[in-house]
C-alpha cells in the first residue's frame, strides 16, 4: 500500500509501521482497513467466547 511503511528488526520480523500522512487522507478507507487488519492479527490468539455470552456482557455495560 502506498504511504505504507514496515520496518524489521534483525530477524526480519515486522516491528514498525511507518505511515505518510498525506498519502492517508488520500484515501483513508484503505487506511481504515489496514487497521483492522492489524487489530485482528494482533488479536488472533486471544481468548474467544460465544456470541449469546458478549452480547449479556455489553447490553450489562449499557453498551448494546
């Protein structure tokens, strides 16, 4: 993606994202989903739980 940058560390292992402002209000939907893919990658090995019992959890918190 343009305006997008990884940096590596010795072992090649992605460690920093570079991002050029200007190129992101180009076009910022792209950006949007480069987060969520970011998110979702640094959460894949976290805990699940069913969708009945999130839902209690955040009408509970008033949030749902």
């Amino acid at each position: 993606m343009k305006g997008i940058t990884f940096l590596k560390d010795e072992k090649s292992n992605k460690k920093i994202l570079q991002i050029d402002v200007k190129e992101v209000a180009k076009n910022p939907e792209k950006f949007e989903d480069l987060l969520d893919i970011i998110i979702a990658e640094a959460r894949k090995d976290e805990k699940t739980i069913p969708w009945e019992t999130a839902k209690k959890q955040l009408k509970k918190g008033g949030k749902l």
